[in-house]
C-alpha cells in the first residue's frame, strides 16, 4: 500500500470543499425535473443534508447558499441551525437570471431602473452575508446577445465595471468579490463574462478583495484548465473555483467523473501555485444531482477531490524540477504519471479511520440510517428544487 506523507498529511487535514445548497434540492433539465424522496423542504433541511456529508468525510464544513433560492426569515436563526449540527454557513450566491426584467441584462442593463434593481440584490446578499459570517460574494451573470448588433458590447462592459464598483464598495474589509466566467449560455452570441480574461479585467479594476471564480465546466471542449489556474494564481486572483465536471457542456456533473485526469492536473497547478492551504483558494462544488442520491453524490465529490489532491501531492517536485532543467521530457513526464497512477485510497482510508472518521463514507452513510429518516420524515410540502 502507498504511504502517504506527515507533510501530505498535514496538507489534507485542512482541506475544505464548500457544499452548494442547491445539490441537495431536486434538479433535472430542461426537459424533466425528477422528485426524490427526503429532498429538503426548506434551507434548514438542505443545512441538515450537507451536514452530513461532513460527518462522514471531515472534508465539507461549509454550506453555499443561492439567495433567493435558500431565502429565510432569519439568517441568524440558519446560522445557528448550521453552526449546531457542526457546520457553518458560506458563499453567498446571487442571482439574476430568474426574473423577467433581467430579459435584456441586470448589472449590464441599458435601462438604470432595472440595473439598480440588480444592483440593490447584491447589496442585499452582502447584508445576508453579514448575518451570516460570510466571506465571499459570489456573482455569475446570466447576461449577454443571441444576435451580432443586437447590442453595444462595449458600453455594457461599461455599465459592468460602474455596478460592480459600486456593490464593492458596499463590502465589508473581510469580505470578497468573486466573479465567474462562463463561455456561453444562456446567451448564445455574446456573454458579458466570457472568460478568465474578462473576469481578471472587471475584478483587476475593482481592487485586491476582487477575484476570479473558475467553474471547471465553463469552459470550450479541450481548453487547458491548468493553464488559467497557473496564471490566475500567478497574478493572485484565483479567488474559487466551482468544481464539477462535463462530457459536453456545462453538465454539472460529479467532479473528477468525467475526467480524473483533469482533475489531478487542476490540482497540481493549485499546489504549484501555493493555492492549497490557508488563506488559499475556496474550493467549492457546483454540481446537481439529476439521477443519482443527492447526499451519497456529494461525498462521492468531495472523496474525488480529496484523492485527486492526494495523488497531485505525491508529485516529486524536486526531481521534476530536475528533469525539466534537463529538458528532460519524458523523465518528466513520467513523473507526473506516476503520481496520477498512484491508487491512494487505501491509505486515505486508513488516515480517515486514524481521525475518527469512517473508512468508507460512502458506506458508513448507507448503514447510518439517515436516508429512510428523511424519507419516512420529509412528506407533504413542497420540495426544495434548482431554483425553489
Ligand atoms: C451557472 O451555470 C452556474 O455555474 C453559476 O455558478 C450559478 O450560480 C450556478 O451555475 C447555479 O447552479
Ligand atoms: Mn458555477
Ligand atoms: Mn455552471
């Protein structure tokens, strides 16, 4: 068996992968939305859910809310539930993509009514943030043309820049901006945030609390991941990354499903670039459920990043620096391969036994009983879906 390291060790005993709320309501596509027994009902059941992946893994403390999906009364109140079952709130989502005045655009919007409205929605997530504890805010915008000339492209970089100055302003000294690309949809021609270049350009302007969230799905078939995080580290604003992953497009997916590889390659570049460990960047999961049991899915998630960082830490950095000053390639190469061919997880097992936890999460939160009781207890109501 693969012994792994007191330094390795040491670097995944804190590591922390911040649970989305929204993978534990139903979800589907645009074709069918499928209900599952014991889905949450509320924000507090979908706290309780997410307490439990962290239960059986150690790796999950935190919970991401979607304002206004996981809309309370009481922030404080979801707090305190959160913080007595062992884990505490996180990012704050915003959301303008689900009102009809939104249609033509929110931070970018010609009309300022309507732009301030959306703007007004994110001072409102910084004053859940701060009931909350929060650090971050996170924004993606839904934003952008189907049609060449069906707008100014430019001037909407404009308004971007003016509303997102001003919802920076508003944020407390703790507290982050992060701002998320993605390639294209809903918008089919052009999108407002694109790309990591983009995202660097709008947040470089804001200032240092200002930084870039990577959702690995947002992204053209075959572009090089590694490389974006290499040089967001490198200019120090990575901020996140929303984890999942895709055969096609932004499928949402299981992280590391799809592609390990990927994976293994996102997080040596993390490691390369001093991004793991505190104050390093917020590794966060944006994935939905569509078929698969919500709660078993994201220890599955979180288990495949743990390995997937595991494995990028056993890389021999010293002897690939070498083979890369000898240009050396296939030494070097070699080296990287070994690491991602490495079967960790029987000594991950036996550190998690080491720790208390169970040596199969996935196993111990099937015989833990947990599953029957929310679907003998979460009957009538409405299910908390994507979106509800
Ligand atoms: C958009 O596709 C996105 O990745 C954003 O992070 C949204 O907040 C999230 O999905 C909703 O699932
Ligand atoms: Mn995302
Ligand atoms: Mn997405």
């Amino acid at each position: 068996m693969t012994t792994l390291s007191s330094d390795i060790l040491a670097a995944l005993q804190s590591q922390a992968v911040e649970l989305p709320s929204w993978a534990f309501g139903n979800s589907g596509t645009r074709f069918k939305v499928f209900a599952t027994r014991g889905t949450p009902r509320d924000p507090f059941e979908k706290v309780a859910d997410a307490a439990q992946v962290h239960r059986f893994t150690g790796l999950a403390p935190t919970v991401a809310l979607h304002i206004p999906w996981d809309r309370v009364d009481d922030y404080g109140a979801l707090r305190r539930h959160a913080e007595d079952l062992g884990v505490r709130l996180g990012t704050i989502n915003s959301n303008t993509f689900q009102d009809d005045d939104y249609k033509f655009g929110a931070l970018t919007h010609e009309d300022d009514t309507i732009r301030r409205k959306a703007i007004d929605h994110h001072l409102a997530c910084i004053d859940v943030m701060d009931a909350t504890g929060s650090r971050d805010l996170k924004i993606w915008l839904a934003e952008g043309s189907n049609y060449p000339g069906q707008n100014d492209m430019r001037a909407r970089q404009d308004r971007l820049h003016d509303s997102l100055a001003t919802i920076y302003a508003r944020l407390g000294a703790d507290q982050r901006l992060v701002l998320e690309y993605k390639l294209f949809e809903p918008s089919f021609y052009h999108t407002d945030v694109p790309d990591w270049g983009t995202a660097y350009v709008q947040t470089a302007a804001l200032g240092d609390r200002a930084m870039v969230c990577l959702d690995t799905g947002h992204h053209a078939p075959g572009t090089n991941i590694e490389f974006i995080v290499m040089q967001l580290l490198r200019l120090g604003k990575l901020g996140s990354f929303d984890f999942n992953s895709r055969f096609y497009a932004d499928d949402d997916l299981i992280v590391g499903a799809a592609d390990p590889f990927q994976l293994f390659r996102i997080l040596s570049e993390v490691i390369r670039g001093g991004g793991l460990n505190s104050p390093g960047v917020a590794f966060m999961l944006d994935q939905c459920h569509n078929l698969e049991a919500k709660i078993p899915g994201q220890i599955r998630s979180v288990l495949n990043v743990q390995e997937m960082t595991a494995r990028a830490l056993l890389i021999d950095r010293e002897a690939l620096a070498a083979a890369q000053r000898a240009n050396d390639v296939l030494a070097a190469n070699a080296i990287v391969m070994d690491a991602f061919y490495t079967d960790v997880r029987p000594a991950l097992a036996q550190w998690r036994e080491s720790r208390g936890l169970a040596a199969d999460p996935m196993a111990a939160y099937a015989a833990s009983g947990y599953q029957g009781q929310i679907e003998a207890d979460r009957v009538g109501g409405v299910q908390a879906g994507w979106g509800a």
